[in-house]
C-alpha cells in the first residue's frame, strides 16, 4: 500500500466511487461518515419494522458502474442483483387518463398512438430522436468531462455538435422546448418533469435537460435489496480493495497549513492526518465556514440558487384503487402553479405533483396487503428557516393525499404506517443545504459551467458529490467521484517517483 493516505468525508455515491478507485490504486484511504451507514441521500427509513428506500429510488446510466466496477476486477452482476424494468413509469392525469412509458420506444410510441393519436405517436418518435442525438453529442463533452470551461466545451462539441444545439434551440427553456416538440400538454407535462431529476423548474432549465428522457430510455433497473444494497455493495467493494470505513465519525474540521490540507478534525476530537481530502458533501457547508473558516476559499463566495427540496412520506400500508407500477406519477392539471410556489413564492405546493414509488412492484400484492411506498412532492429549500410550519406541512399533506384519492389512489399516511421528511429534515442531514437535495437549480443553459469541478484553489483539497460536476443523481455523483479520484491519483504522480500507468477515464495509476 501507498503512504500517501487520503480521506474521504462522506460516503455518500461520490465518496464510495473515490474510494474504490483509490484502495484499488494502493492509496491509504479512509472514509469518514457521520451516518450509520453508506449511501448519503440514498437511504432507508424503517417503518413497522421494514425498511423502506426513501431517497434516490431510480437506478439509470448502467455504464457509469459498469467502467467503475470493471476497472478493479468485478462487474455489476457480481455485486449486485438488478432487474430492467419494462415500464419507465405510469402517469397519471386528473382528466383520468393514465399513460405508461416503456423502456421499449415502440411500445410507447404505439401506447402514445392509442391514448392520443398518430400525429402525437409521430412528434414523440421525432423527440426520441432528438434526445438521442442531443445525448451522444454532450456526453463526451459535458457527462464525462472534468469540468467544462464555456471555449473548451464549444470546441469539444465541433461544428457537428453545434449544429445539434442550434437546432434545439439551448436558449430556450426546457418548457418552451416540449412547446415545439408535443401538441399534446401531457405529453410536455410529462417530459418536463425531468427537470426536477436536477431540482430545477422547467420554465427555467434549458432544453438541453431534454437528454435525461433519453438517459431513461436506456435502461432503469431495479435493485434487489432496494438502492440502499447498492451502496453497501459499493461499501464492499471498496473494503475488498482496502479502504476503511468508519461510521458515525462527523468531520468537524479541515485542517491546512501554508496553504494546503493535512488532515481533518473529528467531533470525536481524533485527528486524522492526510495527504489529501475528498469532500463529499454539500458545497454549501464549506461556503459557510461548517468545516472551518479556511477552507472557505475552496469554492466561490457566492452561493448559487438552491434546487429543490422535498417532502416526503415513507410509507407501510395498502393500497386500494388504480393499479401501481414501480414508478409512478400523479399530476394536476395546473402545472406551473407547482413551481410558482416553490420558487417564487419560496412556500410548499397547493397544488403538488405527486410521486409514488412502490417498491413491491411490478408483482403480485394481495389485496389489503401492505406494501413498501415512498411517496414524494416537491419543496423549497428553505429548511434552514421559519418559513414551513407544522401546518404548512399538515396542509401539503393534506393537498397531496386528496389529490391521490381524486385520481384513484387511496392512501392515507399515518403515526404507525408511515414517517413524514421535511426540507428541515433534509437541512439537518446535509448541513448548510437548506434541504437542497441536488446542489444548485440547473436554471439557464450556462449552468453546467457555474457547477465547481473536482479540484481546489486549496491544494490538496477535492470535491465529489451532486453539488459539483456534472451534477445531481447517482450515476452523476458516482462520476464525480471518479473524477475526484483521477485528479488526487494526477496530483499523487506530479510529487512521487513511482512509475504510472493509464487506466479507465484517462487516470494516471502506480
């Protein structure tokens, strides 16, 4: 092994990711986590006894740990169970009608036919591919990249793949996109959805947000043992490789000297030296001084605008009425109120749409039979102040769980059946957040270059996580991670006189 030892704070996607990369490197690493567990925002709640998937529920961009888990000697099918699921998601619509996406573009196409008409099953046949050609154009150049600058991207893209974006039109708004694309509103509801995938509104994220419809269409697995044995598996993988876990160890403190890290703080009051440190966590806790006023300087003074928060029910209990798939959405039919609220107003949806992932489908439940369900609306990230009450929380409540019942729905959360998560509740996991759940709103095309990437002004200092590069999710986070990994192992090999070798993703390896 290494004496080069680097730690990891937080082992959240980011963090897991870094740390298999650099165990199976030879580097000494330690992570630290504050939690009981792996995962970070992929968590579980128990309620009655079961456990329940009650952050990330979706599982997409295979390919992101396929290469990770490949490039140290293992597959995904060696560490986990998953399953592709054949419906993307059921929608639902107050005019009672319901749609299914399929993983299956005919399938959807002619589902789309019946339930709107040719000319609708046409437009979404030309929408599939346009986001394909948008995803393979921004893939290599904005996915995959470091961190991309404004010239470097637009190089990177070529005439070919600036002639992609000007067809779409990247100044527009994702909504005014789904305008041109669909006659049908639902169809523009639907899509539009995709960009709270980054905690954004789709009247001010760009078009370009169009490609995680393709990214779904793709693939979405399911996890047996829910998400949460996604990153034990990842935990195990990188113990396998070296790398020490160390649970309910809250970082207190960043230390540097003459300009650079050399360890960290514990609450414990244990110092852990270190040539370098990985910061998996919310960027917003350095900005503020929560790890020292030091390390302050590690990302730009200014905070960005917040993503969205959420409210969220883990639920135990039957359910009765329509029939649910894995994945399900219930929308109302005024949908830019939803974000008016949220943004505007900075207050909780009158009138949310809902998300409903129940995590026993697709399968046989009998009647009356409890089922695992995690039920989610969208929120402000104002956790860290007055603003959402108890009876602003009872009242969404209240809004959410009618408005399932008026679309066939009948669920109702209680004491024994199930657990209620705030915006405060989310602020007080991730310090300094808010209860942002994805870092900044991806709001106007030049976001993607206000993200910071992996490096530091403060030498020795790395970022991973959804509120850096390329930005929120799993598969993202897991991707930053590695890209955090790559520039320690970069900056690793500036100062050693071991001789290095290239691996996946460009990384410089002993």
């Amino acid at each position: 092994m290494s004496e080069h030892k680097v730690v990891i704070i937080g082992a959240g996607m980011g963090g897991l990711s870094s740390a298999i990369t650099l165990a199976h490197q030879g580097v000494n690493v330690t992570v630290v986590e504050s939690a009981s567990a792996p995962g970070g925002k992929v968590h579980s709640r128990e309620v009655a006894g079961v456990a329940i998937d009650s952050g990330p529920t979706v599982f997409t961009m295979r390919w992101v740990f396929d290469a990770l888990l490949r490039s140290v000697g293992t597959s995904v099918e060696a560490e986990m169970r998953i399953t592709p699921l054949q419906v993307l998601a059921r929608h639902f619509w107050p005019d009672g009608s319901q749609l299914d996406l399929s993983a299956n573009a005919n399938e959807s196409e002619a589902a789309i036919a019946a339930w709107s008409g040719g000319d609708e099953a046409r437009r979404f046949r030309d929408f599939c591919k346009t986001t394909r050609q948008l995803y393979a154009t921004l893939e290599g150049p904005m996915i995959r990249a470091q961190r991309p600058s404004m010239g470097g991207f637009m190089g990177d893209l070529g005439f070919k793949g600036l002639g992609v974006l000007a067809q779409l039109g990247p100044m527009r708004s994702l909504w005014d996109q789904l305008g041109q694309q669909f006659s049908d509103p639902r169809l523009r509801q639907l899509f539009a959805r995709y960009a709270t995938y980054c905690g954004s509104s789709p009247w001010q994220s760009p078009a370009t947000l169009m490609l995680i419809a393709q990214v779904e269409m793709d693939g979405v697995w399911s996890v047996e043992g829910g998400m949460v044995a996604m990153a034990h598996a990842l935990e195990r993988v990188g113990s396998r490789r070296g790398a020490v876990f160390r649970y309910h160890s809250t970082c207190q403190r960043i230390e540097h000297r003459q300009g650079r890290v050399y360890g960290v703080h514990l609450q414990s009051g244990e110092f852990l030296p270190a040539d370098r440190v990985i910061f998996n966590g919310d960027t917003g806790a350095l900005r503020s001084g929560l790890l020292g006023e030091g390390v302050r300087r590690a990302v730009t003074s200014s905070a960005p605008p917040r993503s969205l928060s959420a409210l969220t029910w883990s639920m135990y209990s039957p359910t009765q009425g329509v029939a649910l798939d894995r994945h399900n959405v219930f929308f109302h039919s005024s949908y830019a109120s939803e974000f008016e609220d949220i943004f505007e107003r900075q207050r909780l949806p009158e009138r949310p749409t809902v998300y409903v992932c129940a995590q026993d489908q697709p399968s046989a439940v009998m009647p009356g039979q409890a089922e695992r369900i995690f039920c989610l609306v969208n929120a402000p990230a104002c956790g860290d102040g007055d603003g959402i009450t108890e009876e602003a929380l009872e009242q969404c409540q209240n809004h959410t769980f009618q408005h399932l019942r008026q679309l066939g729905l009948n669920l109702e959360p209680t004491t024994a059946n199930s657990i209620r998560t705030s915006p405060q509740d989310f602020h007080r996991r991730f310090p300094a957040s808010g209860g942002a759940l994805y870092g900044q709103a991806t709001h106007g095309w030049t976001s993607i270059f206000s993200r910071p990437g992996s490096t530091t002004p403060l030498s020795g200092l790395y970022l991973a996580g959804g509120s850096v590069h390329p930005g929120p999710g799993v598969p993202m986070a897991a991707l930053s991670g590695q890209r955090a990994a790559e520039a320690v192992m970069a900056s690793l090999a500036s100062t050693s006189t071991f001789p290095m070798g290239a691996t996946f993703g460009g990384m410089s390896t002993p």
